[in-house]
C-alpha cells in the first residue's frame, strides 16, 4: 500500500501543472499564480477606512450612552406606570437550554458526515431539488393551478439538466468540502469566533437603538392642544438622518460578519501553508481586527450603501411607485453581486492581509480564470450545507417533541409543550448549525483560493488530501496517465 501510495503520489506531479493549464495556463510550483507569498504583509491596511469606521463607533457610542440613555428614561417616565408581573417558565427554559447544547454538541458529526459522505450528499441534494420541484409541479396540477403546474415543470427540467451538466464537477466539489472540513475540524475553535460575533452584533444592535431614540428625541416635537391631546411631529431633516443611522447600523453588522469570514479564511490558510503553527485562531482573529479591519470595513461600507438604498427603494415601492419597484430589484442584484465578489475578496484579505482594492484585482483573476469553476463549486457546496442545516433542524425538532414523552409529567404545566419545543428545536437547531456551515463555507472558498495559488505546498503538508484533491481535479478535465 505504501509503495501504490506513493506511485500515485509521483504520477500527481505532472497535475500540479494541469491544474493550471486546464484554465489558467499553469502554476509555478514555488510561488503563487498572482505572485504571493506565503507570509502575511505587515502594516495597516486601508487606514481611512479602518478611522472612519472606528471614528463612527465612538460617536455612536457617545451619543447612546449620553442623549439615548436620557432620551429612553423619558419615554419611560412618559409611560404607563401600571404594574406589569412578567414571568417565565423555568422548566421551559431549562428544556431550550438542554437543546442549545445538544444542537452545539451535533457540530462535530456535521462536519465528520459531511466529510465522509460530501459527494453522495451534493448528489442527493441535487436529486433532491428535481423531486421538491416535480412535486410542486404535481401539487398545483391536482388543485387546477396550471400556470404553477407549467412553472413547476420547466423547473424540473431546468433542475435535471444541471443536475446532469455537473455530473464530473462534483468529485472536486466534494473534494473541497472535504479538505475544508478537516481545516475546520483541526482548528474548532475558530466557531468561537461566529459565537462571539453574535454577542457583538446584539450590543451593537442595543447601542445603535439607543443612538437612534436620542435622535428621534432631538427632531421629534410633541405638542397638546386644549383638550389635552397629543400630537408628536418629526422634522423632515430627520430622513436624512435615519439615512445615516441606517448606513451605521448596516455597515456595523456587514464588518462584524466579514470578520468572521476573513478569520476563517486565516486560520484555513494557516493550515494549508504551515500546519505547525500555533495559536492560529487568535492570531488570524487579531488580524482581522487590527491590521486587515480597514479593508474588511472599505468592502462592507459599499453593500452598506446599496442596502440603504434598497430598503428606501422598498418604501417607496408601497406607495405604488412603479420606479421605486424598478431600483429595489436592481439594487437587491448589484448588492448580491457585491457580497459575492466581497466574500472571495476577502478570502485574499484572510490569507495574504493584502488591501481591499488589491485583494479585488486577485478576485478578478481568479475570476477570469477559473470563474465557472467557483460558481458552480459555490452552488453546489452551498446546497448541501443549507439542507444540513435544515436536516439538523428538523432532527432537533424531533427531539424537542419527544421531551415532555421522556420527562412524564415534569411539563405537564405547560400547553401545548410538545409543539413548543418542537419549533424551539428546530429554530436552535437551524442556526446554530447555520453557524457552522457558514464557517464551513469560508472555508470551502479559502480551499478553492489556496488551490488556484499554491497547489503544491498541500502536498508537503497534507499529502493525503492533496491527493484527493488532484485525483478530482484529473477527473473533472479527464486527464489520464
């Protein structure tokens, strides 16, 4: 086994090239197709960027904890005094506690199922995108709904020719997945990272209200008249105030997201390149906030703008404004299209702490490249790892229900309780393990980067899955020896 080994580890030379060649006309063995190094550039990256952001933090912060704070207290003062007894169910809530870390604790098996079974599962979740449509289809011919039936049927169509065009691209799509599982599996802590963002974004969201009550109270006037009754009006400079408010917050919650993403893709590349290494996830996390931040908040403050412009586009549209419905959907487009190139933008950030702008130009490359290659990658990974995330939902749905069925009588005080914390488990269930895959995701995208970068170095530090994926790549292009 050990000599069949590495014959086949000699005949993968030639394919180091091949991968190449296939789409890019080759890659040099010692350094990278854009001509990177290995080592991580030194220095801040974007820095008016990284000043405004933090500059816009401070006074955010400074206004909430001065104005907002006040301008809350009033509104209570205004408020009813009535006494209000707010009470909860500690049997309940000790049950959504026992799921939560029961749902955590199934991160572990997601990641060895999904890199055990990645190719049967990106198969079956295709097969399983013609059955849902064929029986849509079905559905709306049995209730006399035609139009639907048809749609529903050029659907189906549409899902099994995919389904067939992408037949030799799913052994190197599930090669991916694979080697990004291990990457993820050896370095699990980097899921503390999408946990502690989630803490931030939720202060964050309590500050941005308090910023936006102390501003709503400085251009809000409320007057009585001589029957007592109230009236409030709001300045109208104060759109142009919720404009920026809305940029804040979007811009906040877009940088805090991408900074999980960029430490992912850090950790990933610290994997692939120098496996040794330690305290890797703080180390990529410490970049992501210090030096890479300014990039990472330059890439966030464009989708910030476009969904600014887009949720104002939208409030137009209820007015019936047939314009307004025009620029919501080109701009829901150019928004989608701009996460897309971010998130490949900042796998570049991740790995190289290259500048937003320079990390774009690498993008574009790749693109140019191999452009369909991560497209379809993309739609085919994606796939499974959102059906895991509702298979783990509905698993955890399960085991809410049977709950009040292994403890007796112990919820016997609640109604309904089987029902509750059967939505209760699949709603824990569905994120947490949305948290995962999205880890699991960037990671997918830093493999793809790091293979159309430095192919060989993945030899030398994991021969095994650099043979996978090699063997999936002379698979794809048929190429034989």
């Amino acid at each position: 086994q050990v000599m069949s080994y590495q014959s086949e580890k000699q005949q993968l030379a030639a394919p180091l090239t091949g991968y190449g060649d296939a789409e890019s006309g080759g890659i040099k063995a010692q350094q990278t197709s854009s001509g990177h190094s290995a080592n991580q550039k030194s220095g801040v990256r974007d820095p008016i960027f990284l000043l405004l952001f933090v500059g816009h933090i401070i006074a955010m912060c400074y206004i909430a904890f001065t104005s907002g704070i006040d301008a809350v207290k009033s509104w209570g003062d205004d408020a009813s005094t009535d006494d209000t007894n707010f009470s909860y169910d500690s049997k309940m809530l000790s049950s959504t506690i026992g799921l939560c870390v029961v749902a955590a604790a199934f991160g572990g098996i997601v990641v060895t199922f999904l890199m055990n079974n990645a190719e049967s599962l990106i198969q079956t979740s295709l097969r399983l995108n013609i059955a849902i449509s064929a029986l849509c289809a079905l559905v709306c011919f049995a209730n006399g709904i035609a139009i639907g039936g048809i749609l529903f049927m050029v659907m189906t169509l549409i899902n099994w020719c995919y389904y067939r065009a992408v037949q030799n691209r799913i052994p190197f799509a599930a090669a991916n997945l694979k080697v990004a599982c291990q990457a993820v599996r050896e370095h699990f802590s980097v899921l503390l990272v999408s946990y502690i963002t989630i803490i931030k974004s939720t202060i964050w969201l309590c500050i941005w209200t308090l910023a936006f009550a102390a501003a709503y109270n400085n251009y809000a006037t409320t007057t009585t008249d001589v029957d007592g009754d109230s009236e409030t009006t709001v300045s109208d400079s104060f759109g142009t105030v919720c404009f920026f408010l809305l940029l804040s917050l979007y811009w906040t919650q877009e940088v805090l997201k991408n900074v999980t993403h960029v430490t992912t893709a850090g950790v990933v590349a610290s994997w692939w390149y120098d496996p040794s290494r330690s305290s890797v996830v703080s180390g990529a996390y410490c970049r992501a906030t210090t030096t890479s931040l300014g990039s990472i908040a330059m890439g966030s403050f464009f989708v910030a703008i476009l969904q600014v412009l887009e949720d104002m586009a939208r409030n137009a549209r209820r007015e019936n404004n047939a314009l307004a419905c025009i620029a919501e959907c080109i701009l829901s487009c150019l928004r989608g299209m701009l996460e897309y190139f971010n998130r490949w933008a900042f796998v570049y950030v991740g790995i190289y702490g290259d500048s937003f702008v320079s990390s774009g130009r690498a993008v574009m490359a790749l693109f140019k490249n191999r452009g369909w290659t991560a497209l379809i990658n993309d739609n085919l990974i994606q796939r499974v790892l959102m059906f895991m995330a509702l298979g783990v939902g509905g698993l955890m749905a399960g085991v809410g229900a049977l709950i009040p069925v292994i403890t007796g009588s112990w919820l016997n005080s609640t109604d309904n309780a089987s029902g509750i914390l059967a939505i209760v488990g699949f709603i824990v269930g569905f994120l947490l393990t949305l948290i995962l895959v999205g880890v699991i995701d960037s990671a997918v995208a830093t493999v793809f980067v790091c293979m159309a970068e430095a192919p060989n170095v993945l030899e030398s530090t994991h021969p095994a899955l650099f043979y996978d994926l090699t063997a999936a790549w002379r698979e794809f292009h048929n190429i034989h020896f």
